[in-house]
C-alpha cells in the first residue's frame, strides 16, 4: 500500500476507534511505512480525535524524532518507536485505555482466552506491572521486553497496546481485545470460567491463518466496523 493510502487508512482506524469509544481524551495509533525507517502516528496535543485528517499525523524516525507535522508526538510516542523498531510484525501500534481491560488488571485476574475471538491472542498475555505512563527509553524497552512476540500487552492499571501486522489486525485485536476482557469480567462474576484450550486455541490459529487476506476475521470486523461508524 502507497504511503498516502496507509496515512488515509490510519485515519480511518482513528474515525472508528473514536466511535467505538476506544480513543477518547486519551490514546494514539501509529502506522509503519514498509521499506522505510519511520512511521506516522496521531498527534498529542487536545483534540476532538474524531475528525482527523492527514494535519493531524505526525512522521517518526526510529529513534522518536519527529520528522514532519505541525502536531507534536504524543507524550507516550516511545511505545510505538520501541515496537515498529524492533518487530516487523508490528505494522500498525494502538495504545488505548479500555475500562474491562484496566479492571482485569486491577482485579488481579490473569487474562484466559474464554471465547473464539479471544483465542487470537493464545492462552495468555504479559502484564506491564507498573501503573504509570510510559515515556522514558528505559520504560519503553521495559515494556518491550515483557511484551516478547505477544500481539497485545496488558498495562496495569492504564491500558493496553496491541500491535497488529496490518491496521485491520490491529483494530481486530483492540476491539477484541476489549470484548474478551469483558467476557472475562463477567463469566467471573457468574461463576468459574471455563478457558480454552490450547488445542482449541491452536484450532482457531490455523484457521484464521488458512483464510486468504480478503477474507479473514480481520478484514471481516473492520469492514462492519467501517460501515457501521460512517452512517
Ligand atoms: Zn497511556
């Protein structure tokens, strides 16, 4: 894809991110231009969010310098500089703030795969344990460490990243990532859980890396999403 048609379409993830409700007050996405050593994310400074356009990007070399844009970084841009330096599965970086994925964190409940979409993210994920932002170079290789090859970290008490090799992969595992965290919550509240297993698990893996790019749970979610958060 065209460095002008991945601006456009991170444009678009931040349009349905904000009518899904995922980026508020807070939050930022980023995007990798393939072949190049920099990316493009939301600007930081206080915004509506839902009205974006290319103005609002910001161009990032690989060690958080900011190349172009009238914005400014936002203040947590080394989340996104750690990851699409060091992980070419990492095309596309979403940090936001979901209120079921904070309160499992809270809670002190590890997060289990209960349901098929929360299979994507196999049968656990990390936890950056500290609550506070991540903006030092030692914070973020922190949380890079801990984060290994995972598609999605869980930050205690302040939110979650996901890194997605396409944008539909990461807003697949950002809204998903959110509804397992909701399933979670609540099936504990009900009684014990019943997780999947990892047979189960690897069972919906292959599946979903069987399914041609067109046609696959990702493009699925983002084109009802699209729809959905244009009329
Ligand atoms: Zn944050």
């Amino acid at each position: 894809m065209e460095e002008a048609d991945l601006k456009q379409k991170l444009l678009t993830l931040s349009r349905i991110l904000y009518k899904e409700g995922f980026l508020d007050s807070f939050g930022h996405i980023s995007v990798r231009v393939p072949g190049k050593d920099y990316y493009w994310i939301t600007r930081g400074e206080p915004s509506g969010k839902g009205d974006f356009d290319v103005r609002d990007l910001v161009r990032v070399d690989f060690h958080g310098n900011k190349l172009e844009g009238q914005g400014q970084p936002p203040v947590e841009y080394i989340i996104h500089t750690v990851l699409h330096r060091s992980r070419q599965d990492a095309g596309c970086v979403v940090h936001v703030h979901p209120y079921h994925c904070i309160l499992l964190t809270v809670a002190g409940i590890r997060f289990v795969p209960l349901t098929v979409q929360a299979a994507t993210f196999g049968d656990s994920l990390p936890v950056y344990d500290v609550p506070g932002l991540i903006i030092t170079p030692d914070e973020g290789a922190t949380m890079l460490d801990i984060m290994g090859n995972a598609k999605a970290i869980l930050l205690r008490g302040h939110g979650v990243v996901t890194a997605g090799a396409t944008i539909e992969e990461a807003f697949y595992l950002t809204y998903h990532l959110e509804e397992s965290c909701k399933f979670l919550a609540d099936a504990h509240r009900l009684g014990p859980v019943i997780p999947l297993t990892r047979a189960e698990i690897q069972k919906r893996l292959d599946y979903v890396k069987s399914r041609p790019a067109d046609k696959n749970p990702y493009a699925k979610v983002w084109a009802y999403h699209e729809f959905k958060t244009r009329n």
